[in-house]
C-alpha cells in the first residue's frame, strides 16, 4: 500500500504553503519600518523635544518598539552619533547627547558664521514662491503657539531656518545648517527657557524676529537680511542659562511603539 502524498515539494526548497501567501482572513502583520523611517522618527522625537539629553536608547527597547532587529537598530544609531545627536559609549550603550556649556555656544558660533551669508544668498538668489513659504511657516508657528502647543511651533521655529537655507541655494552651507539645528534643538533643551512655561518662554525663536526677517528679504536687502539673522542668533543664544535641571527620561516602547 502506498504512504498518503504530503503537499509537492518545490525544486527550490521553498515552502509550498509559504509560496501560496496569506490565508485568506487572516491578520495581516504591520510591516516593519524600514532604516531611514527609524531614522526620521527618533531624530523628529529629538526635534519635537520628545527625547530630552541624556535619555538612554536601549537597543533591545528601541527594537521592541520598531518591530526590528537589534542589528537593525545599530547603523541608525551610529548615523545619529555621526550628527552628534547621538553619544555612544563602550558596551553598546548610547543615550541622546547632552551638550556641554562650551558646545552650546560652538553651536550658535557656526551658525552665526554661516546664517546671515545664507540669508544674504535667499535676497540673490530665492524665488517669490520661496519667500511665500516662510510667510506660511511663520503663519503656522503663530497659530501653534496661540494654540499653546509650543512644541509644535518650536519644531516650526526650526523649519524656518531650514527653508530659508533651501532658498538660499546653497546645498553645503545647507547641510551642515541642518545638523546645526537639530544639535540646537538638544541645546535649548539643555540650557533654555522652558517651552511650556508660559508664552514668552515659548518664544525663544519666536515670531517677531522671523517677521522682521522676512520684511528684508521681501525688500532684497542682503546686508539688512545678514543684519538681522545676526542679531537674531545672538537674542536666542542670550536666553540660555548653563544650571539648568535634567528632564525625565521617556518610555521608548510607548514613543516609537504601535500607535504612537
């Protein structure tokens, strides 16, 4: 008597009901996110103010909450730590970077070397449709924080600066302004005013200055738009104050997890 058939095999090895895909009315599994999405959701904790300085990333919680691999965690890790947004230490351990005095003003030094050449470069060389978008970024970054979502409108805040160097035509000076930004982000965090704590505090890089930025390049005066990114710099780095108290840490399976 003949044994009964199993299911044919393949000349490939492959599993047949593997082959055959899903059973109909089955769940589908959520598909894991891919390595630049895992990078784009921890650096936009970072600039939303989600993951003050000094919260350990765990590589086994990170992973849980991304639905991945520890190993696909690392690289991200590493490229974090290439933008100094990211500290590693031996063992694998690594944490949102807490700068320090000295690298808090190195930071607002850079900018201030290469900001008002690229507001400078937006007078020459921007076109209207570029400078209608900072208008609309700044309409945005009042609504947010007549809302009293300041970290909306710090995010915001941020993107002016990005959009204005887009404009700028300048991909070097632009590249390294975005860095610069986001390490701003861990700085003001750090070292500034509490967004929470009231309307003016929220204001660090407020409204008014962006104004004032935008009535210059709206004129075409490169040295008056050079002027006042200048003076602008210089407001927000006076508003640090070096004795500032550490933030809690956050759960990293409820930030990145299914749902959030």
């Amino acid at each position: 008597m003949m044994a009964p058939r199993g299911p044919a095999s393949r000349p490939d090895g492959a599993d047949p009901a593997a082959v055959a895909g899903p059973v109909p009315g089955a769940p589908f599994a959520p598909v894991p996110p891919g390595d630049e999405a895992i990078y784009e959701r921890i650096l936009s904790a970072v600039l939303d103010r989600r993951l003050p300085p000094g919260t350990p990333l765990v590589e086994e919680q990170l992973a849980g909450a991304f639905g991945v691999s520890r190993t696909r965690i690392r690289p991200v890790l590493a490229r974090l730590a290439g933008e100094h947004l990211v500290t590693l230490t031996p063992h694998r351990r690594a944490t949102i970077t807490r700068p320090t005095a000295q690298e808090a003003r190195e930071v607002f030094e850079a900018r201030r070397l290469i900001e008002p050449t690229l507001a400078a470069l937006f007078v020459e060389r921007a076109s209207a449709a570029d400078l209608d978008e900072l208008r609309h970024g700044v309409v945005a970054e009042e609504q947010a924080r007549r809302r009293g979502d300041a970290r909306r409108a710090i995010r915001l805040a941020g993107d002016f600066h990005i959009r204005l160097s887009q404009g700028a035509c300048h991909l070097t000076l632009g590249r390294i302004l975005r860095q610069l930004v986001s390490r701003t982000t861990l700085v003001l965090m750090t070292y500034g005013p509490d967004p929470l704590a009231g309307p003016d505090a929220a204001s660090a890089c407020g409204c008014h200055d962006h104004r004032a930025l935008i009535d210059a390049l709206r004129l075409r005066d490169a040295a008056e738009a050079a002027r006042r990114m200048d003076e602008h710099l210089a407001r927000l780095e006076s508003q640090l104050c070096f004795t500032s108290a550490t933030a809690p840490a956050p759960d990293l399976g409820r930030l990145f997890g299914a749902g959030s």
